[in-house]
C-alpha cells in the first residue's frame, strides 16, 4: 500500500508535515505497520530517536517480517547508546533477514559495546597489529 502524499512530503524532507499527515492516516488505519514505519522514520530523520522507537517497536510487531523497522529501532537505540538493546533488536532482526547490510554491520559494531562480550585488561588490546611503547619521565 502506498501514501502518496505522505511518500511526496517525505522526499521534500517536511518532517512536521509528514508526522501529521500519518497520524492523522493512523486515525483510520492503526494496524498499519508501513505507516508507522513512515512515522518512525520521519522521527529518525529530525534525530528524534527516542520519539522514533515506539512507533518502529509497533510496525516490527505488526509485521514481524519489516526487518527495515526492526533495522532503525536498533539503529534508534545506538544513537541513544543503548546498546545492549541495539545489539539485541539488531541481532533479532538478523535472523529475519540475514542478508541486510545495516544489521550485520550493527551486530558487528556492537558486539564489543555489550557488557557480557567485553574483554578487561590485556584481552582489549591483544588484537592490535601494533606495539605501544611508553616514555620515560624525560619524555624519551
């Protein structure tokens, strides 16, 4: 299903006027995951990221298979630096769609900001492909 008018503000970047022409859309159609998606992303795209979370949280349940909502929800939460949740809903998300892009580079890139897959000590740095020498009180 497509929304032209809505589809037309957003590629003119009118956030405002996007956001509600879908409420008010929503009105008729609250079951809508494409709607919200399109009301989520206009959020996104101002950088409202925590205003963007629940309406991708509502199109991803209401289409379980919209892995582009579940793929900004996490992107939402990273923004946020709520990883662990990022990495949770990225690698969900993964599962549905294994081949996209943004949710591999998303699991990858938070793996390391997890508690339970962070390293201590020594472990953090042993991947690096150089030495580190330390100076001398005289600088040497």
């Amino acid at each position: 299903m497509s929304f032209p008018g809505i589809d037309g503000l957003m590629q003119r970047q009118a956030w405002d006027d996007a956001i509600i022409e879908c409420k008010a859309a929503l009105q008729l159609q609250p079951t809508n995951a494409r709607l919200w998606g399109y009301l989520g992303m206009c959020h996104y795209r101002k950088g409202e990221f925590q205003l963007a979370i629940e309406p991708f949280r509502k199109a991803s349940v209401l289409d379980p298979r919209f892995y582009q909502a579940g793929a900004k929800l996490a992107q939402c939460y990273d923004r946020l630096k709520r990883h662990e949740e990022a990495y949770a809903t990225a690698k969900e998300w993964l599962a549905v769609q294994p081949s996209d892009h943004t949710l591999q580079g998303l699991v990858e890139g938070l793996k390391h900001q997890v508690k339970g897959n962070k390293k201590e000590g020594w472990e953090r740095t042993a991947h690096l492909a150089y030495q580190i020498k330390f100076s001398d009180r005289n600088g040497k």
